[in-house]
C-alpha cells in the first residue's frame, strides 16, 4: 500500500480514536466517581470494622513510615542546603529555618506524602483486591454473607484517610530535624535559637488546613487503589495493569487536587 495512501487511512481514524479515549475517560470517571460515594456512605454507616480498620491502618502506616520517615529527613536537609546560599545572598540566611517549617508544613510534607503512600499503599491494595477478584475470592466473602465492600473496601478507604494527617506530621518534624543539620554545621546556629525560629514562624493558618487537606488525599489514595483492584478483570495481567493504573492516576489526581486545595487555602485562610 502507498504511503500517502495509509497516512489518509490513519488520519481518518484519529477522530474514531480521540472519541473512544474519551468515551474510556467519562466511563471510568463515573464508576470512579460512584464508587467514592459508596465508600462515603460505608464510612459513616455503623457498626464499623474497627478492628479492621485498625489491622489496615498497622499495615499501612507502620509498613510506610520508614519510606516516608527518610524521604521527610532528606527533603528537610536539601531543602536547607540548597536555600542557605541564596538566602545568604541578600543578608536573610537567619531565615532558613522559618522558610524550611513553613515550605514543608504548608506543601512539600502532605504532598510528598501522599505520592510515597500513593506508590507503597496505592499499588498494594489494588494488586491485592485485584489478586483475590481474579481468584473469585472476593465471591466467596459474599456468598459467606459478609458484605465484601464494607469489609475490604470501606475499611481500606477510611484507614487511609485516618492515616495520611498521622503520617504528615510524623514527615514535617523530621523534615525540620533534617534541616537542623546544615544549620548546625554551615550557619553554627544553636539548637535553641533554630527551633524557636521554625516553630514559632508557624501559625495555625499554616498547620491546621494542611493537615485537613492530607485527610483529602488519604481519601484519594484509598478510592483509586480500591477502585482499581476492586474491579480488576484479565487474570494476573489484569492485576498489574490495575496496579500500574492505581499508582498514575492517584498521583496525577492528588497534584489535580491539590492545586485546587492550595487555591482554596489562600482565599479562605490568608
């Protein structure tokens, strides 16, 4: 076949092409969309798992510290090394301990988070919801009576969203530890006078909205990893796409979600 011939042919199907990612996108987004409102509801129905949703808030949470723990330790110290210079600039290197607990309280802390937890969480559940749909064993937990959504679902879900405020505050105190270090050595800045520059450049219009926006994200988390597991079809190829898919979306939903948080936050608290 010509060339001209075949590149007409794949021109012609780009709009059939552009209308069925589409078509993929809304459908997806609706049962994305209807399986948040189901988790809403089972979060706020009783009785609730509590033992459940304590075994997953053990499983998750203490499984991510480590991952999370460093991550907050490490931003913390390049943080400090690389802002110290440019501060220094302009007679204002005093001021690198209230710019690194202001920058990690306000954003880096709960997003970096949320994106560690969305790798290490997100795709756990899903590969795992998606191993025992393939496996018929979330079938066999209904036809016991038990309701499997409440059960694997709801209790994932809301351990997430108890769990990320928990995990932000753990990375925030380690991140401003990490910063202490170049303080120390590079500035020779007492422990006294660093600490009572980070801590007390923080306001409750600093802490409060960004510990509630990370309850949002723990949310998202849950949704998207249960969501994709949930519904997972195709065998154990169908499992790893679910998982691959678990972790894009969570990630590009949670910066989605936070940009508009972090507007909201302007206007309503500053």
């Amino acid at each position: 076949m010509p060339d001209h011939v075949r590149d007409k042919g794949m021109m012609r199907d780009i709009p059939s092409n552009l209308k069925a990612v589409c078509m993929r996108f809304v459908v997806q987004a609706g049962s994305t969309a209807s399986f948040a409102r189901r988790c809403i509801l089972g979060m706020f129905r009783l009785p609730r798992d509590t033992e459940e949703v304590i075994r997953q808030m053990d499983e998750l949470g203490a499984k991510s510290l480590p991952v999370v723990g460093t991550t907050g330790f490490v931003t913390g110290l390049i943080l400090a090394i690389q802002s110290r210079p440019v501060l220094a600039r302009f007679g204002a290197e005093s001021y690198v301990p209230a710019m690194v607990s202001i920058s990690v309280v306000r954003e880096l802390g709960p997003i970096l988070t949320a994106l560690m937890v969305a790798g290490r969480v997100g795709s756990g559940m899903s590969a795992e919801l998606g191993s025992m749909r393939v496996t018929e064993q979330i079938e066999a937990i209904e036809v016991s009576g038990t309701d499997s959504f409440r059960f694997l679902v709801v209790t994932r879900v809301l351990a997430c969203t108890l769990l990320l405020p928990l995990l932000t505050g753990i990375v925030n105190v380690l991140a401003i530890l990490g910063a202490y270090l170049p303080a120390v050595t590079e500035m020779h800045m007492s422990w006294q006078l660093y600490f009572h520059r980070a801590v007390y450049s923080l306001w409750l219009r600093d802490v409060i909205p960004a510990i509630l926006k990370t309850a949002v994200f723990g949310f998202i988390i849950g949704v998207i990893g249960c969501h994709q597991g949930y519904t997972a079809t195709g065998g154990t190829s169908g499992v790893g796409r679910a998982s691959t898919s678990a972790v894009v979306t969570a990630s590009l939903l949670l910066l989605f979600t936070d940009m508009v948080l972090a507007k909201l936050i302007v206007v309503l608290w500053n």
